[in-house]
C-alpha cells in the first residue's frame, strides 16, 4: 500500500510541478487582469497578422504531408522495393534533427549566396525571408508523421477487402477512395493532427528562415517570441494563451484519435489512452 | 517527435492494391524526388557548407573553446535529463498501467501535452513559474538549472511512451509466480520487471537524448543564452549564422547531425531487439 501511494506521489508531483503548474500560472497570468488586456493584444494588426500566417501555414504544410505521407505508407507498406529501407530511415531524420539545423540548411539552399537562391531570386522568387522559406520549414519538421501513423495501420488491416473489391471489378482509384482509406482514416487524421500541432508550433527553424519581419514574417510563436523580448508580456501571454489552446484542442483529438484508431484494430499509438484505460488489471497491486 | 521506435520496411509486403492510378514506379519517383527536394538536399548543403574552408576550417571551428564549450553542457544537460525521464517516466507509465485512480484518461492524455504544446509557449510558462516573478520565490532563470528543467518538460513523453505498450503487454503471472516462490517486491521488480521494460526504456531514453540535444524554442527565453555558461548548440549555431559565420555553424551542425543519426540507428536497433523477443 506504502509502495502505491509513494509511486502515485512521486508521478503526480512531478507531473504537477513539471506541466500543470507552469501551464496553469501562465493562464493565470494572462487573464489577472481580466480578459480585456489579452484581447486587446490579440487584435493588434500584427497578432492578427501572425495568426492569419501561422494558419496559412498549416493550411499549405499539412495538406502536402498527408499525401506524399499516404502514398509513401502505401509504397512502403505494399511494395517490396530495396529502396524502401533508405525512404524509411530518412523519413525518421526530421525526428532527430535540432530545428535551427533545419532552417540553416534552408539558409544554405535559398539564401542570396546559396544553391538555388541566385537563381530563383533571377526569376522573381524569393524564398528566404518570405512565406515559401517558412512553408519549406513547416514541412521538412512535420514530415514524418502521417507516414509513421498510417504504415502501421496499413500493415493491420491486410490486403483481403482489397482484392475482393478488385475481383467485383472495383479499379485501383474505387478501390482505394472505397476501401483502403476508410479502413485507415483514424490513423491518417491521427497524423494529420500530430503534423497539424507540429506545424503551429515551429519555432526554431521558422525563426531562421523567416526573418522575423513584424505583420510580414511573423507566425503566432515568433509573434509571442519577440513580445516578450521587447518586454510586452501581456501580448506574449496572450498569444501563448492561443497557441496553448490549440495544443489542448490538440491532446483531444488525439485522445479521441487515438481511441479510434484502436478500435479500428491499429497499434497502440502515442497516447494509448483507450488501451491504457480498458487493458488495467482488475487485480490490485498488492505488494 | 514521437516515441515510435519506428522500422517497417522488413515487414513482408502483401499483394494489395497498387497505388491507384499511377504506376509504382511513378509514385517512387514521386517519394524520392520530395524527399530529395524537402530533406536530402538542403542537408547535404550544410554538410557541404561545413567543408567548405577544408577539413582545418572544419575541426576548429568544432573545437573552438566557445562551441566546444556549447557542445559539452548540452551533452551533459541532455544525459542529465534523460536520466531523470528515464525514473520518472517509467515510474508514470507504471501508475498509468498498473494504478487505477479517478481521472486517470486525463493524466494519461496530459503525457503528450510536451508534444502538443509550441516549444517557445514551454518556455514561457516555465519561465512564469520559475523565472525572476517567481510567486514561490525559486528563481532560476539563466542558470543551467532552468536548462535541465526546460529540457526535463520537453522530452517527458518518450520513456513513458516506449514503456507503457510494453507494460501492458506483460505477463503478469511471470511476476505471481517469482512472488509465490517468496522473491520481495523490490526482487520482482528487479529480476523480472525492470528486464522486460528494458527496450522500451533504452529507446525512450534515445530518442528523448535526440530532442534534447537539439532543443531550441524552449530554452531561449529560459536559459540567458551566455556564452561559455548557459549557450548550448543549437543557440550557438544561431549566434553563428548571425554573425555571419556559416561555416562555423554548419560545422557544429553536422556533429549534430552525426550523433542524431547514431541515435536513430540505435533505436531501430532496440526496436528490432524488442521485437524479437
């Protein structure tokens, strides 16, 4: 009995010291003076700004993910090719690797002295400093989770309704539209709402490749970023207050997400919630 | 970000449909060419950049006293943290597994609150509670302390979640049966528990070491970034490129990029381990 209590304790201490009081004293800061300062600070022209990009943001990254992250599950998953062991572990780098390595190599490519800048900025475009650089950034870190989410799931539900929708004379395109995607939706949304979530955060690479312009380069992060360092916390808070709602949204769906996909026969994902909470022993631990 | 110890490709393909309406080889086109374009190339441009003075430029430029220091306390910051996560972590998952109490889905769903919430927004909040306003009077802003702590609520996620699949998993009668025979708790769990979830452990711990050792948004506010004390990496590679010094950063970048890529094969690694068993 001494032994749960003491393991209870130790986990919701840290948890509690760790994430909910910090993110609970930030809500306090921020409405302390009532809801009248955040909004104000909200609906600055360049908070506007920095919402309306962050959103545009998700807007082009998650889209672009999510196809090339079902097509390459189903390659990965369907077709025996030697290559595939190469694409899976480089889908995996972005993973790994720091965010302001990510924007310096984008410095590298578009910059004014990089690989393809002189010749893109010849033909009008400017990529570094402006939205593309920002919608390249928001990709590469995002780009792993719809294909990590919906391999496994692919590889549960087999190829049996498939090929029995085939031999009733469906074509590739009814076959998949009819049968492979709504069998692996849940797993696909689930990545689509981790890629989502990753993208309305990114900072560090945005940060390089962005410049940080006021109401022209600005997304939510960089937005509450720079408040705080020119000493305006109450738009800091505020924004940080948006971007902490989103991500509660987020835990949400991923919750409900992650329930989905389990009971669609998928693996545990991240937040096993529904395997976690059904799978608890009924005896007590009674050490 | 998340703690999937991800290898697929061995897995023996099924003669399923074929991607509907273009040829494979077209769709591997297609994967390639958005891997190279998104990835692939702007890597091998910091790769490139690194050498680009010689291998010289490159090895002082890595062991220059500022980026050498930058590099030690991130190394050290991160095995701190991983090994704090590594108890903590696995001591949650086994509440969240093996306890029951009211509230339980939320605790469990507030685990991933680290990879929902903005890196920049962490820091912040940590900040308020631990910063120079702090209303309990701890503050510990610009440390190496704060450092520790930021890093500590990032990676939090990633042993609990490599562990939790695992101890569900369990058998428990492997456990009733080394206690029939008389073994106390603290044997069971050493001789029979801590074994099992050794795999998932040893994966959480790496992939938390990879965000770790390249963290940004979280430390920035928190840690002062000061050179010598408080800058780690990835700070010091942004100082670099601001200062114009792109070779430097490149070069600090690949280190970087060569111990991500050791982690990542070792956790492919433990995964193919966990699986065999």
């Amino acid at each position: 009995m001494t032994a749960k209590w003491g393991l209870r304790g130790l986990a919701f201490g840290y948890l509690g010291l760790l994430l909910l009081a910090p993110v609970g004293m930030i809500f306090y800061k921020t409405f302390e003076h009532g809801i009248g300062p955040p909004l104000e600070a909200m609906t600055s022209p360049d908070a506007l700004h920095a919402i309306w990009l962050t959103l545009l943001m998700v807007a082009v990254a998650v889209p672009l993910n999510t196809v090339f992250g079902v097509g390459c599950a189903l390659l990965l998953v369907r077709h025996r090719w030697r290559g595939n062991a190469v694409i899976d572990g480089i889908i995996n780098l972005p993973f790994a690797i720091s965010p302001i390595v990510v924007g310096l190599s984008l410095f590298l490519l578009y910059g004014n002295d990089g690989w393809f800048g002189p010749t893109l900025a010849e033909w009008g475009i400017q990529v570094l400093f402006s939205t593309p650089g920002m919608i390249l950034a928001s990709v590469f870190v995002s780009l792993p989770f719809v294909v990590r989410e919906t391999v496994p799931v692919l590889q549960e539900i087999g190829t049996e309704q498939e090929q029995a929708a085939s031999t009733l004379g469906a074509n590739a395109w009814q076959t998949f539209w009819r049968v492979t995607l709504p069998a692996i939706r849940w797993g696909v949304a689930y990545g689509v709402v981790l890629t989502t979530a990753r993208v309305l955060g990114e900072f560090g690479a945005v940060t390089i490749v962005s410049g940080s312009i006021s109401g022209e380069t600005e997304t939510l992060p960089l937005f509450v970023a720079k408040a705080f360092e020119q000493f305006n916390e109450e738009a800091a808070y505020a924004g940080a207050i948006v971007l902490a709602l989103l991500a509660l949204t987020t835990l949400l769906l991923m919750s409900i997400g992650g329930r989905k996909a389990k009971a669609q026969g998928g693996p545990i994902p991240i937040t096993g919630d529904a395997a976690i909470s059904t799978s608890t022993s009924n005896t007590k631990e009674g050490s | 970000m998340e703690g999937h110890p991800a290898t697929l490709t061995t897995a023996a393909p099924r003669a399923g449909i074929r991607l509907p309406g273009l040829g494979v080889g077209l769709g591997r086109g297609m994967v390639v060419l958005y891997l190279s374009l998104m990835v692939m190339l702007p890597l091998a441009a910091v790769v490139a950049e690194s050498t680009s003075g010689g291998l010289g430029a490159f090895w002082s430029s890595v062991t220059g006293s500022q980026s050498m220091a930058a590099l030690k306390l991130t190394v050290i910051c991160s095995l701190i943290v991983v090994a704090i996560n590594a108890v903590f972590g696995t001591i949650i998952a086994w509440v969240l597994v093996r306890d029951d109490f009211p509230g339980k889905g939320a605790v469990n769903a507030l685990i991933d609150l680290p990879f929902a919430l903005p890196t920049i927004v962490a820091g912040l909040t940590l900040l308020t509670l631990y910063g120079s306003e702090s209303p309990i009077g701890l503050d510990i802003a610009f440390t190496r302390v704060a450092i520790v702590i930021a890093l500590c609520f990032i990676t939090l996620p990633f042993v609990t979640r490599a562990v939790q699949p695992l101890l569900i998993e369990m058998d428990r009668e492997m456990e009733e049966a080394a206690t029939s025979l008389g073994a106390g708790g603290f044997t069971v769990f050493r001789r029979i528990i801590f074994p099992n979830l050794l795999p998932g452990i040893l994966a959480g711990i790496l992939l938390a070491f990879a965000r770790a050792l390249g963290e940004y948004g979280s430390l920035i506010l928190i840690s002062g970034n000061i050179p010598f004390d408080t800058e780690v990496s990835s700070v010091f590679i942004r100082s670099q490129i601001e200062s114009g010094n792109v070779a430097g950063a490149s070069a600090v970048s690949v280190v970087l990029l060569a111990i991500s890529l050791a982690l990542l094969i070792g956790v492919s690694l433990f995964a193919r381990m966990g699986a065999r068993k």
